[in-house]
C-alpha cells in the first residue's frame, strides 16, 4: 500500500490528547546552545518552556513541525507499506503519534536509527526518482539543512523580539 499523504486515521470525533513532547533525546539547545534543535526542531525558547504551554499551545508547535517536515521529506521520500514502517517503528520501540504524518515517522527513525537499517525497502521506503542512487545520509542532511534554514526564519520573524 502506498502512502499518499491522506489521513489514515479516523477524526469524527477531535479528542485532544495530550501532546508529547516532540524531543527525540538529541537536544542541541541544552548541549551545543543552538537557538533551533537539531533533533526535533524546536526553537530553544520551545524547548526550555515546554511544560508550562498548554495543550493547544503544545499542539500549534507540533502542527508546525510536523507539517514543515512532512513537506520536505515527502519531496525526498515515498513510503511504499505504511504497515511496514509502523512494524519497524514499534520493533525499534520509538514512539509515533499516530495523528502525525508516516512523513514525520519517518524523519524520526531516520534521525535516530539509520545506523540499524539495512536498505530503504526493510522499512518500506524508496526514495523518490530525483533521490535514487544518492546516500541516504547525504538525503538526511539535505533536509536538516533545509528544516534549520525554515525553522531559523520562523523563529526570527515570530520569536527573536
């Protein structure tokens, strides 16, 4: 099955869950002093006051990174077995929010497990005709790249006042 970007989830009803924090455990803001995360792309204002937002706050910042990085790595990426991707996510045990975008799954994973993959198709993942043929980790840092220079504009207009 491929993934096209729909929703795969039912939303008849909108409970709002609480929101997890999107910290993958690579923060570059408490380590390096970066004003944007390298590992969930938070800004460090973001970060440091997580907990006191409220939800819907919480949520607005999700939203944001989740669609940012769904763009970028649906231009890089197309997941081929929804299934299978969800499979590797729960053997890795790495947390998804299922209403978030396989996209934004994927991006995790790769942030922090791309060591443990053998190929693109164990995960249910091919790249995307411009892609193939290049290094994943290459890939990878493409985006980042990219994810840093929009999260960086998004913090100067809206944040560094």
């Amino acid at each position: 099955m491929h993934y096209n970007g729909a929703s795969t989830r039912s939303h008849q009803i909108c409970v709002m869950r609480p929101v997890r924090t999107p910290c993958i455990g690579v923060c570059s803001t408490t380590s390096f002093g970066d004003r944007i995360c390298r590992g969930c792309k938070r800004s460090n204002v973001e970060v440091i006051h997580w907990n006191q937002y409220t939800e819907a706050e919480k949520q607005a910042v999700q939203a944001r990174i989740n669609k940012l990085t769904s763009q970028i790595m649906a231009d890089k990426f197309r997941i081929v077995s929804l299934n299978l991707l969800e499979q590797v996510l729960q053997d890795f045990r790495i947390f998804y929010d299922p209403d978030l975008s396989p996209y934004f799954w994927l991006h995790q994973l790769l942030q922090k497990h791309l060591y443990r993959i053998g190929s693109l198709a164990d995960v249910g993942v091919d790249l995307q005709p411009a892609f193939r043929g290049q290094d994943v980790r290459d890939i990878l840092l493409l985006i980042n790249e990219q994810l840093q220079v929009l999260r960086e504009a998004h913090y100067e207009r809206y944040q560094a006042r």
